[in-house]
C-alpha cells in the first residue's frame, strides 16, 4: 500500500521510492493519479539510480513504490523532470506561491 510507513495524519507513505519496483504504482496524467497523491503526501521522494535503482539500504526505507512509465531506461535528470511536472501540472499541486 502506498500509505504503509507513515506516522502521522498525512495519507501519504514517509519516503516515496521512483523505480521499477515490483509493488509501484504507476505515474499517470490522469486527473485523478494515486501515485501523484502519493507523492505530493509522502515526507520526501528518492529516485533510483538507472542501472541498479533504490539501494536495498534505503529500500528499506521506503513506503511506498512510483513508476514513471516507460519502454526503457529513464536517467535520473529525466525521472526528476517528469515526477516534477506530474507534480506540479495536477490538480491538487504542490502551492508554487
């Protein structure tokens, strides 16, 4: 569950994880977008790195999964780009003001 982890009255997990990880939701640009709450919810974010994503040390970490769709391999400076922009283009967005 993507609000697993968290300790406070924020729906949102503490730490959420940007990788191809097994129990990640997808990044969409519906209106209505879980993961995008997710994030917009979470304490922080953590991208994975390309080749290997989130180390298992903070994997462990990690409250909830996000997955940017994609047919290959997204570089960290894109993931970032992307995760921002859903972020910032939904309703509901993080206050810019």
């Amino acid at each position: 569950s993507l609000a697993a982890g968290r300790d406070d009255d924020r729906r949102g997990p503490v730490l959420v994880g940007i990788d191809l990880h097994p129990d990640a939701a997808t990044l969409s640009c519906d209106r209505a977008c879980p993961a995008a709450d997710s994030m917009r919810n979470a304490g922080g974010i953590v991208f994975g790195y390309e080749s290997s994503g989130v180390p298992p040390s903070l994997a462990r970490a990690v409250g909830g999964w996000v997955q940017i769709p994609s047919r290959s391999s997204i570089n960290v400076v894109a993931s970032m780009s992307i995760t921002f922009d859903a972020l910032l283009h939904q309703p509901n967005s993080v206050d810019t003001t």
